[in-house]
C-alpha cells in the first residue's frame, strides 16, 4: 500500500501543480478510443470488448456526470463499452432495481458509488455470482459485496481538510458550526463525519463546537431548506461544513441571499462550476474536492483489469490506469486516487468542472 500511495500522491501533486489538474480543464473529456495509454498492467492487457457500467448514486449530479465522463474515457481507451444508469434519487435502496438489470444484462462489471453499503449487497452479491465483477468507487458498500473499492481520498485526510477549512474561515474566536451531509445513509460522508469529529476533539479545534448534523438527501431544494432551518434554530451559528457537492452548493445559495452572507462561514466539498460564485460574492472562501473525472477514469481502469483477470482485488496487487500511471491495492481491497484539493478565488477560475 505504501508504495502505491505514495505514488498516487506524486501522481496527484503533479497533477495539481499545472493548470492540468489533468482532466479538470474538460467539461467533457469523453473522446476516448484514442488513448496513447495502453491498456496494460504488470500481469497482462485488459480484454477488448468489455461491458462496463457505471452506477452513481443519482444520475442528476454534475459530480457523477464529471466521473462518468472520466470513466467513458478510460472505457474508449481500453476499447470496451461504457454505459451509465441510475436512480434520480440518492435513497438507500433505490439501486437495486438497476444492479439486477445490469447483472440480467451480463454487465462485466458495474462500478458503483452506494448509497448504503448494507441496502444493495443482496443484488450486488447476486450479480456477482452471475459472473459481474463489482467495483465501488466514491462511496463503499461493506467490502463483503464488492472486489474493489476505488476512494477518492483517505476519509482521514478530507476530515482534516474540511474541519482546517472551517475553523479557518470561522476565525480564532471559534463558535457553534454545523454539518449539512448527504443522505443519512451514505458511507462516504458518514466516515468523513465520523473522522471529522475526531479532528474537533484535538486542542486545537477546543473552540469549535458542532452543534448539530442535518441532511439534505443530496436533493438540492432540501439541502437549501435544512441549511435555512440551521440559521432559524442556531442564528448565532458561526460556520457550516457541507461535505458533499449538492449540499453545499445549495447551503451557497441559501446563505449568500440572506442576512448570514459572509458572516456565517461556509466550507465544504463542491465542484468549481457550482461554487464560483459563491466564492466570487464572499459566501465561501474555499472549499476542497479531488478531480472526479479522475475518479471515474481510475475506477474504470481498475474494473477492465478486474475483468481481465489482472488483479483480483488483493492487498499489493498492481495495475496501470492509463494517463495516472500505477496503482497498488490495499488493505480491503482498497485503492486511493489521491488527497484533496482546496479551491479558493486564486485557483478556481483555472477549472471547469
Ligand atoms: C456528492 C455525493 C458524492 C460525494 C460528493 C462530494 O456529489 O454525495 O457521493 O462524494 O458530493
């Protein structure tokens, strides 16, 4: 694993330091087919014609559409067929209708972002037995229905971002600060929240106090109501922590047309096409994110290899994903794309995303 982290951080370092932020520039990077990148790993050559399927929490995302666009181009690389479905809503078990027909369909592998790591492991395990192979990547189910887990970025490091973010923003005095999550479900906020709690703990965070954890259901008019109904029972809140895109997007919206605009601090994980303005008008300083497009790309790198017979999932193993060069896979079939990147009003007119 340590190898293989440290380089997937040279890999992310150095992709961060140009106006790269490699696929980041593209809105849509789905050209695909045309890849100088070979299809290669230290053990083979991922097999032409693959079925791959990608199955986001809710397709109505840009951040899904963003890693979806990233997957389609590995998947045109290695010259096999991308698709994407999925449910409009982010509710626990409103995939699994989809798992089953994509797993009827004789999918090679269905990469998903879970929307509760207990709810669709029936049909994931289902699938599987099928002959699907199942990759997890943003958000993880229990590591007993899937063979790998493709993670952004350790949950220690967002948590540690996220909460060096608000305490930043909130100002020395410190003060009551809230978080607005996705759904009450989702195993990707939930571990960051978990870790982010940690981090409050330790002497330094002593003035922050987290009054309260909302959520807005990754559903933006609810998030907009549940960051409202924040400021109506905490006014003298002093900052908000929204770890996931749509809530803080629509916490943006609801703060930067209120009385609390740059009074009450907002952080969070957003993309830089739905926060520019929000950092532009005062309401947001900066808030963190990695590249999803690179994300989906990595994730579907690593079920063509899957599918190939080229790793199995096993601590150690190792695979090449194109342009991103080689990861290693470690401890519960775990591979890390990088840490995340802070966007602020110096940087993020350098990205479309
Ligand atoms: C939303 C989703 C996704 C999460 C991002 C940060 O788009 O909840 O799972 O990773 O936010």
């Amino acid at each position: 694993m340590r190898a293989g982290t440290t380089r997937v951080r040279l890999v992310a370092v150095a992709a961060l330091a140009a106006v790269a932020f490699s696929t980041a520039a593209c809105t849509d990077d789905s050209s695909g087919g045309n890849g100088a990148s070979p299809a290669v790993s230290g053990n083979g050559t991922i097999k032409p014609g693959l079925k791959i399927a990608f199955l986001p929490k809710q397709v109505n995302n840009p951040y899904f559409t963003t890693a979806g666009n990233g997957g389609k181009t590995a998947v045109g690389e290695f010259k096999g067929t991308y698709s994407e479905t999925g449910p409009s809503e982010a509710s626990a078990s409103s995939q699994v209708s989809y798992i089953n027909t994509l797993s009827q369909q004789k999918t090679d592998v269905i990469v998903v972002s879970a929307n509760d790591k207990d709810a669709i492991c029936g049909a994931l395990n289902e699938a599987r037995q099928a002959g699907t192979k199942v990759v997890t990547y943003d958000s993880d189910t229990k590591p007993d229905c899937r063979d790998l887990f493709v993670n952004q970025a350790t949950a220690e490091g967002i948590a540690k971002s996220q909460i060096k973010l608000i305490s930043d923003a909130v100002g020395p005095d410190g003060g009551k600060i809230a978080i607005l999550s996705a759904t009450a479900n989702a195993t990707n906020q939930n571990a960051w929240i978990e870790m982010m709690k940690t981090e409050l703990a330790k002497p330094e965070y002593s003035k922050l106090q987290l009054v309260a954890t909302v959520y807005g259901d990754d559903d933006d008019q609810k998030s907009f109501t549940e960051a409202q109904g924040l400021l109506a029972k905490y006014p003298d809140l002093k900052g908000i922590i929204s770890p996931t895109t749509v809530g803080v997007a629509a916490a943006g919206r609801y703060l930067s047309g209120s009385a609390y605009k740059g009074k009450v601090a907002l952080t969070g994980l957003g993309t830089p096409n739905q926060m520019r303005a929000f950092v532009k008008d005062g309401t947001c300083k900066a808030f963190a994110l990695w590249n999803p497009a690179d994300l989906g790309y990595l994730a579907a790198y690593a079920a063509g290899a899957l599918a190939s017979g080229m790793i199995s999932g096993k601590e150690g193993e190792k695979f090449t994903a194109g342009k991103l060069g080689e990861f290693t896979v470690g401890k519960n079939g775990e591979v890390l794309l990088g840490e995340p990147f802070t966007f602020n009003a110096s940087n993020i007119d350098q990205f479309n995303f």
